[in-house]
C-alpha cells in the first residue's frame, strides 16, 4: 500500500488521538503523558525524542525475495540450457526479513516531498533491522546463494569499516537504480550490540546538483555477531539548495543549463558540494547530533 504524506499525517493524528488517557474518578478525564523514550521492536529497541514517538509504527516484515521458487527455477534452466532467462529488476523493495520502526514524526516541516512506501523508499524516516544472513539470497528466490552469506556478510562489514575510515564509498545492500552521491560527514556510532557508519548522501540516476529535499541522512551497521543488518534513513533539509524540480539551477558556480560541463566534471563538484555541506551542517534539519544520539540508543545485539 502507498504512504502518502497525507497518510503519514494520518497516521501520526491517530495515534496523538489513542495517548488519552481514562478520566479520573471525578469524570475529567485526563491527558497521558508518555515520558518513555524507547520504542521496542521484538528483541530490539531505540530511544527517539518523545514528540516522535506519538506516530511512531512498528512492524515485523517478512523476507521479500526477487524471484518465487517457480519463477527462479525457469532463469536457472534458461541458464543451463545457453538460454537467455527473463531476468528481473530488483527494487529497494527486495530485502530480507526485518523490523522495521517508521517514525513520520521525524520529517522536517518545510521538507516538501511525498516521503513515499516506507517499504519501497530508500529515504523514508525509519530504522530497518535486516537478517544479515538473508541477503545473500534476496535477489534469487530467498533460499539459492544462502550458502554465500558468510562471505556476503563480510563484504557488508570491510565496506563498512572502509566507509568509516575514508577509504571507499558506502554500499547500501538494498538495490537502488541510482549512485549513491554527496557522500559526507562521515562518522562512526558505536551502538548496544554493534557499530555503524552514518553520512549524508543523495540518490542520483546521472550527473545533477544537490537539490532540496533529496538530501537524506544515512546509517549503516551490523550486530558484533553479525546476524543484523541496520539500514536507517532521514530525509534532512538544508537552506541553499536549488529547488527539487526547477530546471535552471545553478549551485556553486554550476548549472544545469551546461549539462555537459556538470557531467565532464562532476567529480569535482561532488568534492565542492561535500565542502559545501561540511560548512553548512549545523543547518541541518533534523540536527545530526539528534539523529547520532537515537542511533547510538539502538540496543541491536542478535537476530532472535
């Protein structure tokens, strides 16, 4: 089913609406006040600034693979027999079994963008706690390849830690037809039970400009014993940035309106753009300090 902002808004009205309390014995009523920070989902749990939590949504989704048995089976054949198979797309979509804390309550109020599925969207506000081992498989039927996960889970865990220390871009697991570009601000958080790396970043399908409300903060991690996977994205404004769809922008000292000159150079306006961010993100909405402390209260230790 499509979130649309609206639904998200609707989401967060009723659950402010059920936080009433019983009246008193006087017949009042009264207005209960949640002071608990930490939403828990199954064996895992978060701290998140009380005015979040009102329309925060927990849920336990099942492993949803690229392919069904059946439909596997005919690419394998088709393999086998010098066949060309009909192949799939993957989509954000395709991952595997987690949970999943959506909190709307996150979204910037001047972010003027359809947040979107929270299933299907790489930067709806929310925190995914994956089963490492199954995404070995995801993009077969969910059960060929998951002989792989030991090695696919240390790819996941050196692309990691190399993304902490400088020394390579992250890779998110999940599949995006798009470059994960504007990666900056790195840091490692250290949470209960494992570690991560967060950035900020923006999705881009060619050479484009950072564009207001495309910038999104992201997270991820892994459990110490390496049976979770952590995928945690919010959409972040920023005042400066071109608007999403105006078609003649310009952001510093480049333009859209010379396309080619964007692309030929487009690694040195990444660098330029990176800078720009670093001097700029104490303007960033959500702060990046509330962000890094939610995630450092994730207590994540094993896939139960």
């Amino acid at each position: 089913m499509k979130f649309s902002r609206r639904h998200w808004i609707c989401l967060a009205g009723s659950a402010l609406c059920g936080c009433k309390g019983r009246g008193s014995s006087g017949g009042t009523g009264s207005t209960a006040v949640d002071t608990d920070p930490r939403v828990q989902a199954g064996p895992f749990s978060v701290e998140v600034p009380l005015d979040w939590k009102p329309s925060a949504r927990v849920e336990e989704v099942p492993a949803n693979p690229l392919y069904t048995t059946g439909e596997w089976q005919q690419v394998v054949k088709a393999r086998e027999a010098n066949e060309v198979p009909a192949v799939y797309k993957p989509q954000f979509a395709s991952r595997p079994r987690h949970w999943a804390i959506r909190l709307p309550g996150s979204l910037p109020k001047d972010l003027n963008r359809d947040p979107g599925d929270p299933g299907e969207s790489p930067t709806a506000p929310q925190i995914l706690i994956h089963k490492a081992d199954e995404w070995a498989a995801i993009f077969t039927d969910g059960v060929d390849g998951k002989d792989k996960s030991a090695e696919t889970i240390l790819k996941l865990r050196e692309g990691m830690d190399a993304a902490i220390k400088g020394e390579g871009k992250a890779v998110v697991p999940a599949f995006m037809d798009a470059s994960l570009s504007f990666q900056c601000l790195r840091k490692r958080i250290d949470f209960e039970g494992g570690h991560g790396v967060r950035l900020l970043a923006q999705w881009t399908t060619e050479p484009e400009l950072l564009r207001e409300n495309q910038l999104h903060y992201l997270f991820l991690g892994l459990s110490d014993d390496d049976s979770c996977q952590i995928i945690a994205t919010f959409p972040v404004t920023l005042p400066g940035l071109p608007e999403e769809y105006v078609t003649k922008a310009e952001h510093l000292g480049r333009s859209t309106e010379r396309h080619e000159e964007l692309g030929q150079n487009f690694e040195a306006y990444e660098k330029d753009a990176a800078a720009w961010l670093e001097q700029h993100a104490a303007e960033i909405n959500p702060g990046l300090e509330t962000l890094d402390k939610m995630l450092e209260t994730l207590v994540v230790r094993k896939w139960d």
